[in-house]
C-alpha cells in the first residue's frame, strides 16, 4: 500500500531559518491525521510542501506515490484548504463552483451543489462578503467535490468560533465517512483535532517530536506519580516530562509495549491526547516547566 | 482555464472596450469633417499656389482633439501594465488566492500562461484598435504636417501601440511576481516602463537601421550664423525632407572631416568686422541682410572644399521602423514572459 504521505529527510529553508528540518514521515492512507503544533512550529511549511506549493531545499517527499503537484493528475488527487481559507472576493460562491468544475477533471458538481444548498450559502453572494465560517465552508466545497483521494486542510477552523468549529469538523467527518479520503488537517490546538484524528504528528520548532496513531501513542504513554524518585526507572521506560516537589514526582513516560513491573508505590494512570502534545512540545523547549505552564495557556 | 482567466479579466476589459466605442464615436464624428477639409483646401493647394498658408490654416483644425488622443495612445499602454498587468498575479499573491488556484488540477504553469495570453491579447486588441482609430482620424492631419517620424507621432501611430501594450502587460507580470505586492508592483511598473520607452526614444530607435546621407552644395541663402566663444561659424540649415527623420546636418569636406572653426576663421577674415563686434555669445542667427554679400563670399570660398551633410532615415523607412519597434517590444515581452515562467516553476521562495 502506498502512503499517503512520506518523507525522507525533509527540509526548508528561508534564507538562513529553517522552517522545517529532519522530517521522516509515513503516513498510510485511510487516516485522519492531526498535524499539530505551535504558531510558527514547520506546519504551513510541511502542507505547502505536501501540495507542491513549495519545493524542498532537502530531502524527498511523496504524496500518494508522487511528487507533489507533478502535473494535472497529481494536482486532481490531492485537495487543499488553505489557511484563511482565501477566495476571490469579487467572484460569487456560484461563479467559484463553476471555475472548480472548470479546473478540475473529477468534478462533482451535484455533490457541491448540494453541499452549499445544504449549507445555506446564496450562490449569488460574492465570496468577499461571506463570512470566515461560510468562506471555509465554500474553500472546504471546491476542495470536497473535486474528489481527491487526500485533503489536506491548514488551520482549517483557527479563524472559526466554537460552534463554527464544531460543525465544520463535524461535517469534514462526515465526508471522510462517505468519501473515504486520507486527510491531513493542522491545528495549533490540540481540543479541534483530539474527536476526530485517529493519527498525530507533533510539530515544534521545526522538528517533527511525535508522530503515530492515535491509539498506539496512548497505549504506549502513561502518567506515573510517586514518591521523590531517587535513582532511575527499570529500562524501556523513557521520561518525557518530569515534575518534582519534595516529597512526590510526577512522571510522563513511554514505554514500548506493555508497561513493565512496577513498585507498587507508583500509580500509573492513562495520558490524554492533550497531555501528551504539551508534554512534548514542553520537551522541545528543552526546559522542564512546572505543571502550569505559559503553554497551558494554549489550551 | 481560458475560462476562468477570461471570467477574472472580462470587467476590466469591458471597460476597455466601453471607453473604445466612446473614442469610436468621436472619431466618427470629426473625422469626416477633416477629410473634407484636407481636400478641400490641402489637396488642391499647388494649383493655387499657396500650401504652406493652406496647411497652416487646416492644421489648427481639431488642434485640442489631435492632441488629446495622442496622449491617450500614448497613455494607455501604461495604463494597461500599470492597471492589467501589475495586479494580474501580485494580488493573487498578496492576497493568499494563489492558493486556491494553484491546487486546482491545473499547473501554475499553465495557469500563470493562460492568465497573462488572456490578459496579454486583450491589450494588444484594445491598443490596436486605439491606434488604428487614432491612426484613421489623424490621417489627414499627418499627411499636411509631414512629419511622421517626429518623436511624440511614431509613438502614437501604427503598429507599434500594440507592442508597447504588450510589452507592459508582460513588464506588470513580472514585477508583481517579484514585488508580492500590489500597489508597490504598480508604482515600479509604471516608472520602469517610462524608463524603457524613453530610452527608445532617445537611444534605441535610432539604430534600427543605418541612416542615409545626403550631401548638398552649401547654399548662403539657407546657411545661418552661430556665434560662440570662439567667434563666427557658420550653422548649417536643417532640410526639409518631408516625413524623414533627420538626425543630424553639418559640414564636412570630402573625406568626412568636418569644418573646423579656424578654417571658417581663415577663410573668411572679414565676417566678424562686418558684423561690428561679436553678438551676445551663443545666440544663434539668420545673417543680417547687410552681411548678405560678405556671407556669399566666405560661403563660395567654403564650398569650394566643404558641402552640407545631412544624416537622416528616409520616409521610406518609417514602415520599417515600424514593424522593428513592434518586434523589439514584443520580442522584451516574450523573453518577459519566458522569465516569469522559470520563476514560477523553481517555486517561489
């Protein structure tokens, strides 16, 4: 089965910063995957790549067994919605459809134009007065009805408020059900994507810190607090974060597999998605922070 | 994708085309009525005798009208890069909507191609017909003035409108690729475009062809006086080729050699006495009629060796010349284009 999405060592750079270094990825199809991680952190860069908006400085990458936007074919597999989700203002949502059914060799124009009556969008409203719910409503239409096989959406709800976000994300389900596509969807907030990726990859820092399904990452992560810890831990178990007061310490480790024996003075609790993106994004800061921290404020 | 650049760019040309058909409609009305004039009085002047009178009078005719829709022709090709050509990709840019296009199943190759022949076609036409309507009006005008070649009229007649319009189409494209920004784009296309067609004008378009030489016997009732720090020379007359563009006259001996002022100075001792006293320095003089008679001699005795020199392009040329700028401006916009297109394609930073 090819991937979705692979990545060999991938990097770019501006100038003299690299937006994203080091990055090894293998996504297989059929995912819904959660690319999250601060502002600034690689994941613009990572999706333009992914489209072929930018090419690599270094390093290979490969869309569903091709090159980035390497020709029509490859442009028609793989859909885009855009941070800010951008529009022609002065075109209306109508005249938008009708340049995506003339772009695009797939498509749907039944699926679109049920997609917006359902929506409730006027088809002769120009896309410059919609508002940002509606505008990504239309981006996520043009992107959906195309039919690709990968979607591949950048802060797709960062601009929407919470009822907006929800039934965005709600109705992107929706789609992944029916259609079955692969999709790639960033979020610098963990909450948007935790109810509906079934595969995460951590971003900070332009350095990918995480990356697995869902479930295999909380299986292998645990919460241990105890006692001061004095000496280490038995091996095959990785500290990822560590908080200390006199008399306790609190533990984020991995373990692969299954949790080896413990003392019993140690109670061990499951992590949640959410502890487990600031945990590691706390580690590629390289300082340990006590338990609230700036970064809490993220939530 | 003809379709989509066709929906993005049919306001602006429809506006374009609003504005011909109002220039369509004032040439029609006032061209008639030029011809009639030209002739009426112009046409049939020799067998009267008097044609410069004639001319004078029918060139004050729509004098205001022929000088404003110069300046259009002029005009509209800069407006075409600055307004058409400037924004067509800066504001994709800068405004994200690059995105959108780009991840449609179409190339950005392709796409930034069919965008700017959509666009770059459309100014070629509105330009044309600008300039075939212009050309059509003044006609008659052209014709009785007889100075084709002059420097605001090439640029305003003819073919070579079309070239202007879609070398700033092309110039727009490619300084909004690199600027990102819309309104910078258009100040630097607007100066940028000045900048080239004035070069033209004063530098380039003289070498498109090697000028021709006329050589004539001096002639002391046309030669004129100059006088300078170093006293008396003599200023050649500028000759009245009709329609040619003359680059230069002076006076030169056989062998090219120009005539020095010593030999002026040598040869006719008497001219600076005769005139009692060196005029004001620098003006420049028709002899006085007193000095008739000392001009004829040093004139004769200058002949003798020198002869007037008048370098200039032939009205027989100006087709030529014509057709040259067209390639010139449409061969910058081509290789404008063919950048922008290896830009695109290495991917932008």
């Amino acid at each position: 089965m090819t991937a979705a999405l692979e990545t060999n060592g991938l990097g770019k750079r501006y100038g003299r910063r690299w937006a994203l270094q080091d990055c090894n990825l293998s996504i297989p199809e059929g995912r819904v995957v959660g690319l999250v991680g601060p502002n600034g952190a690689g994941k613009t860069t990572l999706l333009h790549l992914a489209v072929g908006m930018l090419a690599p400085t270094v390093g290979t990458i490969s869309v569903l067994g091709n090159r980035p936007a390497d020709g029509p074919a490859q442009l028609a597999r793989v859909g885009f919605v855009a941070q800010e989700t951008p529009v022609y203002p002065r075109l209306t949502v109508a005249q938008h459809l009708r340049m995506a059914g003339w772009l695009n060799p797939n498509w749907d124009a039944e699926l679109a134009e049920s997609r917006i009556g359902r929506l409730d969008l006027d088809p002769g409203q120009r896309a410059g007065s919609l508002s940002g719910g509606q505008r990504a409503q239309l981006v996520l239409t043009l992107a959906i009805a195309k039919r690709p096989e990968l979607l591949i959406l950048d802060e797709p709800v960062a601009s929407l408020d919470p009822l907006a976000r929800r039934e965005f994300l709600q109705d992107l389900m929706e789609v992944v059900a029916v259609q079955g596509v692969s999709v790639v969807l960033s979020s610098h907030l963990v909450s948007d994507l935790e109810r509906v990726c079934d595969f995460l990859v951590v971003l900070t820092a332009s350095h990918v810190q995480l990356a697995g399904e869902a479930s295999d990452l909380l299986a292998s992560h645990h919460h241990l607090s105890g006692p001061r810890l004095v000496g280490t831990l038995p091996s095959g178990i990785e500290v990822i974060e560590q908080t200390h007061t006199d008399k306790q310490s609190v533990l984020l480790v991995r373990s692969e597999g299954s949790l080896p024996f413990l003392d019993p003075m140690w109670s061990v609790k499951p992590v949640t998605m959410d502890d487990l993106v600031l945990a590691y994004m706390r580690q590629a800061r390289g300082v340990e922070l006590p338990a609230r921290s700036p970064l809490e404020v993220l939530r | 994708m003809i379709r989509f650049a066709w929906l993005q760019a049919r306001t602006q040309t429809a506006i374009a085309f609003a504005g011909l058909a109002l220039v369509a409609i004032i040439v029609a009305l006032t061209g008639p009525h030029l011809v009639h004039l030209y002739d009426a009085n112009v046409a049939t002047c020799a067998a009267h005798g008097d044609c410069s009178t004639a001319t004078d009078a029918f060139l004050r005719n729509d004098k205001t009208l022929g000088v404003w829709l110069g300046i259009l022709v002029i005009a509209i090709p800069g407006l075409i890069g600055l307004f058409w050509g400037a924004p067509l990709i800066a504001r994709e840019l800068e405004s994200g909507t690059y995105r959108l296009a780009w991840t449609q199943s179409v190339t950005r190759t392709r796409w930034l191609v069919i965008k700017v022949a959509v666009v770059g076609v459309a100014a070629m036409v509105v330009a044309g017909l600008l300039s075939l309507m212009v050309t059509w009006w003044a006609s008659p005008i052209d014709t009785a003035s007889a100075n084709r070649f002059s420097m605001p009229l090439f640029d305003e007649r003819g073919i070579v409108v079309i070239g202007y319009a879609a070398f700033a189409v092309a110039l727009g494209v490619a300084v909004g690729l690199l600027i990102r920004r819309t309104v910078p784009a258009m100040a630097t296309t607007l100066a940028a475009f000045v900048v080239v067609r004035v070069a033209t004008i004063f530098w380039i378009r003289r070498r498109y062809i090697a000028p021709l030489h006329r050589v004539s016997a001096l002639d002391p009732q046309t030669i004129g006086l100059r006088t300078g720090n170093l006293g008396f020379s003599l200023l050649p007359p500028t000759p009245n080729i009709p329609n040619a563009w003359i680059y230069s006259t002076h006076f030169a001996d056989k062998s090219g050699q120009p005539l020095a002022h010593s030999v002026v100075a040598r040869l006719c001792p008497h001219l600076g006495g005769a005139l009692g006293g060196p005029p004001p320095s620098g003006s420049v003089t028709k002899a006085p009629r007193h000095l008739d008679s000392v001009l004829h001699d040093c004139v004769a005795k200058v002949a003798f060796r020198y002869h007037t020199v008048t370098t200039y392009q032939p009205a027989s040329h100006y087709w030529t010349f014509q057709w040259i700028e067209l390639g010139v401006f449409l061969g910058a916009a081509l290789i404008l284009s063919a950048f922008c297109i290896w830009w695109i394609r290495r991917g932008l930073a």
